[in-house]
C-alpha cells in the first residue's frame, strides 16, 4: 500500500491529511459550545476597557505576563480564585501567555490601584525594586484608539451576541447593564466619563491636563483595563 | 536522450538562501539584545529614550520569534525545496517556464510579506496570538505565498521523472498540507470594517483590526493547537525532509531503514496533532484534553527517535566521516539535539513535572535546544552542502566551518544549561511555603535571582550569533572568493575527502 501511496501524490496528500486532521476534530470541536458560556459576574469590556486591552496588546504584556491562575495552592495565595472557563467567554483573543517573567494579572484589578499602576508604569523599579520592566513612558504621550475599540465592540456584539447595552448578571444577585454608544461620538462621551474617573486618581499633570481637554492617553485606558481584571 | 547528468535549476534556491542567512542574522540579533534585556534592563533603552518605544523586550519579542521562524526558518525550508525537490524528482526547473515564474513570485511576495510583517510588528499592530500576530491584511498575503508554495511542490511532482516520491519528498508535501490547515484555523477572524458595516456604520477605526472568531478557552484551545503543530511543520517535518536528503547526499550512505521511515513519518503524522493540549495543562480546558495532550506527548517520543535513530545509523560503519568532517558533525549533532529535545518535551508534558516547568524559562530552553542545536544546524548544514553545488565552487574554509561548529555548541550548552537552571529555581520557588503555610518569596524575589542565569544565557546565544555570521561569512566568500568549478560537483562531496 505504502508503495502505491508513493508512486500516486494526490492519494498520499489525502491520507496526509486525513492523519493530521483527526485529532483537531476529536479534540476541538465536542466542547466548543460549552467553553464559550460566560459565568456569573463576567461582563463584557467598556468601551475604555477594551481600548486599554488594546494597548496591553500593542505592547505584548502577554510576553511576560500571564493571565491564568492554576488549581495550586501556591497560585491561589499569591494571585486569587484559579481560573474558571466562563471567565475568559468575552476574551477575544485568549490572554493566557506562556511565559511568566512577571507576575500573573488574572486578577490584578483585586489587589493593585489606579496610583501603583501610574507609578508602575513611568518606573517599575520605583515601586517594585529589582522589576527588570522596562518602563512605558509613551502610554502618558500616545493617545488611546478609541475608534477602533468601538468599532469592536460593534462587531462582537453583532457577530456574537456580546450583551451591550442589557443587564448581566452579578454574583451578589444585582445585575450590571455595560454601555456601548448609538454613534462613535457618543461612545466617546461614555469613554471619556469613565477616563475622568481614572485620571482623577492619577498624579500626573500632563495627562489630567488631557483628559480635561477631552484626550484620553493610553496610559489611562490600560489602568482602566488592569482595574477591570478581578 | 543522452545519458549525461541532469543540469538543475537553482535560480529560486539561491535567492531563498540569500533570506536565509539575513533574516538568521535579524532574528538572532534581535534575540541576543532581548536575552540581555532580562538580565540588564537598562537595554531596554538602548537607542535612547526617544526610540524605547521600538527598543522594548515587549515590541521586539515578536519580531525575534517571527524573524526566526517565518524568517531564517521557513526561506531555509524553501530554499532547500527548491534544490532538493528538483533533484529527487529528476526534473529541472528551467524545463517549465510557469514553474520558473511561479517561484520568482513566490520569492518577491514573500519579501513583500515580511516587510509588511516588521513594519506592522514594530508599530505594535498584533493580534497577540504567539507565531500568528499578524493582522488579516497580512494573513491573506500569508495565504496567497503559501499557495504558490504548494503549485511548486505540486507542479514539480506533476511533471516529475521520478515516478517514486522520495522520503523527503512526504516530508515537504506534509509540511504544506499541516501548516495550511493550522494556520487557516487559526487566524479566523472577522475584520471590524465587516463588523460595523453590519452594525450600520462605517469608517470607525483602524482598518486592519480583527476580532478573533474563538473567544477565551476555545481561542487557547485552537491557539496552541496551532502553536504547538506550527513547531511540528516547521521545525520538526520540513527539517526531517532536509535531513534525509542531505545526511546520505553527504556521507554517501543509504538510508539505513525504509521501513523505520515509514512507521516514523506516518506516526508522526497521526501523533503530533494530538499533543498541543499539553500547553495547557491545569487551565480551564477539560480535564480529558490535557490528559489527551500529555499522553499523546509521550508516545511522540517514537516517531520522533525514530528518524533520529534511522539518522544515526545511516552513519553505521562511517563514523570517521563525523570526525572528519564539520558538514556531518552539524547534522549529527542535529540529530542528536532532536533526539535530546523529543524526550525533554515529553517528560515536560507530563503533568506533576508541567507544574513546575510551566510558565517558566525551562519552556524557553527546550524551545532553543531544539530550534538552535536541531533547526539551526541542520539549516546550515544543508546550505553548506548546497552551496557548493548551486554556486559551483567549493567551501572557502574548512577550518572556519569546524570553529564555528565548537562556538555554537558551546553556545547551546551554555542556553539550555542556564535556562534549566533558571527554569526550575523559579518554578519551586514559586510554589516554597514556609512552616507556616504562607509563601516563602514574593515575586521578585524569583526575578533577581535568575539575574546570573539571564546573563550566561545572553553569552550563550550571542556565542551562537557570532557562529551564525562565521557562516555567512564563509558563504559569502564561497560565492565571492572561490575559483568557479567547470561542472557541476557530483556525488562525492567536496568536504568529504
């Protein structure tokens, strides 16, 4: 057979293929509806969330930082509740990373604030001393993309149903309604309430100065993402 | 027809070299100025405050893995299809125009692509999947490349001589199949100029932007099957294609078992799909997956060992030829660097042992154990075998192909070393309780205590650098320096003499 196989290319690609395509389809596919089922208490990202996440992306934090949290107890005392499925229903795309060279954030939000976070990210040492993070001076300067988070956060919620705009429910019963703007002017309105949130927390004069002016710079959409992480 | 020797065509081939050797030299730089980013921070800002945007581990840490595997990694698996493909098939490239132009194009897009892939990568434009950044507009191009790849292996089989395809020949056409499969899986995604038109809008936003099709679990999931799979068809199938052409090509001996290929390439085949899930062992994937995924690692030891041993003893009854010359030396040292990283992969998918070794820089030196001591010789033995023979005339230096070989093993050693070392500090580290219960380290104090390991690691990798451009060095002069040889070198090895 295997001499046949060789003297006839079309069949020897087919049988190739049938022997690599098995295991994604056993593997894959029986439990993809399944994984894709939010929990309880897992909201979809704001409008400045999802730019932050946007910037935590540009600059590769997922190199060097995980976000998920093993069944250890080890992993459990330093960083939280291990991770749960649903968790991650509305992440697009997945931010586990591979590699810790700093610390986990799967739950980051719980336990660091708006303050840490600036000082963080202007001198990791000054607030972590040995972080061999380089520092992200930009975020202060460059402007977060808030277009194209909206324009997003429009795509989700018309090809997969990500509930903007109605109740979702809270573990303690309540329920919390995340907003995406009728328009991209409106949805900047919204983003720019939650940037004056942040920036109010923050020392920084030069991007208070900005979010006054109606700017928001990235370093402000990513505090807001990280704050998010619990 | 006469009987005189075929002449082949190697047009195509050199310009896949001529990649090979730049984009190596990108992608190693790139990574010796990260591995002593870890271990002195202040390089970070090497090009000043100003430019630490693009200086930054964070920016550049794609470009390192992309430079080097769609880079040096996939123009050398080109690059030796378009020399080995021709000659087991017995047929040249010059006998059909199509195939000829076919391959010029394959070579211009492809420029095309990584050019548009360091531009987009340097502005920070990444979908953040790890060996699949690239935005949809790129991805296309991807696509479009890796067709024409497949209407060259499939055109040159069309019109072969050969009716009998030969070993290397199942490797090449596997790696074309699996890495279309994987990577169109993978990079589903749905643009946001689709999206908002959708919604009724329009202009809203960067016009590159996607979405992944996968959300959460599912993306891991269809991620590391591709991410672990892509090493299969790129590091493992492709290299496996070189190695059984060039290792009896060089030493003049059959293959040792026909037989042993056939159970490994086919097993191979069947087996590697199936162990991805051992990337992620204790996440939110089900249980039954990850268990899937270790086990299946494990049996990938045999077909792995099984090209490796073929390989091995290939050279039974020859092994003066390894001490005689530094051509073999790399490609049995490939060979055993394989066998090394196909058993340490395993015993790293086995749970209680992934604990530890997960997330830390253990993970990393398995990845450079195989990719610099099995990939990267093996790469370069090929083009030194090549080289000879598409440029005719011989290798300048025997004596500098023999350093270089010593000063990159040295540089692996002291790589995977270090990062087992590193690797599994931190993972007990990370999980040390003290009497009380409580965790015995923070968080750094797992960082600066690797600072040691960081810094033998950056030696490690930049002695592997300074045999990279030996190398270069070496075909350079061969193109440039060296008498060209009347014919075509036959058989018998230059080196081997």
């Amino acid at each position: 057979m295997f001499h046949w196989l060789e003297k006839h290319p079309f069949f020897f690609a087919v049988g190739v293929f049938l022997a690599i395509s098995f295991a994604g389809l056993v593997e894959i596919l029986p439990n993809f509806a399944q994984a894709a089922r939010p929990v309880i208490g897992t909201a979809p990202y704001s409008t400045l969330e999802l730019a932050g996440r946007h910037v935590y992306i540009k600059n590769s934090c997922n190199a060097c930082h995980s976000q998920l949290v093993r069944p250890f107890k080890s992993e459990t005392d330093r960083y939280g509740h291990y991770s749960l499925s649903g968790e991650y229903a509305y992440d697009r795309p997945f931010l586990w990373g591979s590699k810790r060279t700093g610390p986990d954030l799967m739950r980051v939000g719980n336990y660091r604030t708006t303050d840490w976070h600036e000082n963080h990210m202007k001198n990791p040492a000054s607030v972590v001393p040995g972080s061999i993070m380089p520092a992200y001076r930009w975020m202060f300067t460059n402007s977060a993309d808030i277009d194209t988070a909206y324009a997003e956060q429009l795509t989700v919620a018309q090809f997969f149903s990500v509930p903007y705009n109605e109740p979702v429910p809270m573990k303690d019963g309540s329920s919390k309604v995340v907003k995406m703007g009728k328009s991209i002017a409106d949805a900047k309105a919204i983003a720019l309430e939650e940037a004056k949130v942040i920036a109010e927390d923050m020392k920084d004069q030069d991007v208070k100065d900005a979010v006054a002016r109606g700017e928001i710079p990235e370093i402000v959409a990513i505090i807001a993402y990280l704050n998010s992480l619990k | 027809m006469e009987n005189r020797p075929l002449e082949y065509d190697y047009t195509v081939a050199k310009m896949f070299m001529l990649t090979t050797i730049i984009l190596g030299i990108v992608g190693m730089l790139i990574g010796v100025i990260l591995a002593f980013q870890l271990a002195f921070p202040g390089v970070n800002t090497i090009l000043g405050e100003g430019l630490a945007e693009y200086t930054n581990f964070s920016r550049l840490r794609p470009l390192h893995t992309d430079a080097v595997i769609f880079g040096f990694t996939l123009s050398g698996i080109f690059s030796t299809w378009y020399y080995v493909g021709q000659r087991v098939l017995k047929v040249s490239m010059a006998e059909s125009k199509l195939l000829m132009g076919l391959g010029k194009v394959h070579f211009w897009l492809y420029l095309v692509v990584v050019a548009a892939v360091v531009v987009s990568l340097f502005a920070g434009v990444t979908t953040s999947k790890e060996y699949a950044e690239f935005e949809w507009p790129i991805d296309i191009a991807v696509v479009v490349v890796w067709v024409i790849f497949g209407m060259s292996i499939f055109g040159l089989i069309g019109i072969r001589r050969e009716k009998s395809l030969y070993i290397s020949i199942w490797y090449y056409i596997a790696t074309f199949l699996g890495i279309a499969m994987l990577y169109l899986f993978n990079n589903m995604e749905i643009p946001t100029i689709l999206g908002q038109s959708a919604a009724g809008e329009s202009g809203i936003g960067a016009w590159y932007h996607s979405v992944s099709m996968y959300a959460g679990t599912n993306d891991a999931l269809v991620e590391w099957w591709y991410g672990h799979n892509a090493v299969a068809f790129g590091f493992t199938v492709p290299i496996v294609a070189m190695i059984y052409y060039f290792l009896p090509k060089e030493s003049g001996q059959a293959i040792y078992s026909y037989k042993l290929s056939l159970l490994s390439f086919w097993g191979l085949m069947f087996v590697y799909l199936w162990a991805g899930g051992h990337h992620l062992l204790y996440s939110t994937v089900p249980d039954w997956m990850q268990t899937m995924g270790s086990i299946f690692s494990v049996i990938l030891i045999l077909p792995s060992w099984g090209s490796a041993i073929n390989m091995l003893l290939t050279m039974k009854g020859e092994w003066q030829q390894v001490a005689a010359s530094p051509l073999i030396k790399f490609m049995i040292l490939g060979s055993t660097f394989y066998m090394f990283s196909t058993l340490e992969g395993p015993i790293q998918a086995i749970k209680s042992v992934n604990a530890i070794a997960h997330f830390t820089d253990w993970i990393v030196g398995h990845v450079h154990d195989g990719v610099l001591g099995w990939v990267g010789f093996m790469i370069m033995a090929a083009l030194f075998h090549m080289a000879p023979r598409v440029f005719k005339r011989e290798i300048y230096s025997k004596s500098l192909m023999a350093a270089q070989f010593w000063i990159q093993t040295l540089g692996v050693v002291l790589y995977f070393t270090s990062m087992w070392i590193a690797g599994i500090t931190q993972g007990m580290m990370w999980r040390a309780h003290d009497e009380f219960g409580n965790l015995a380290y923070s968080f750094i104090d797992t960082v600066t205590v690797l600072h040691p390991y960081y810094t033998i690691r950056g030696v490690g990798g930049l002695l592997y650098l300074v045999g990279f451009l030996m190398f270069a060095y070496n075909i350079y002069k061969t193109m440039s320096a060296r008498p060209v040889e009347e014919h075509e070198l036959q058989n018998a090895s230059p080196m081997g003499a």
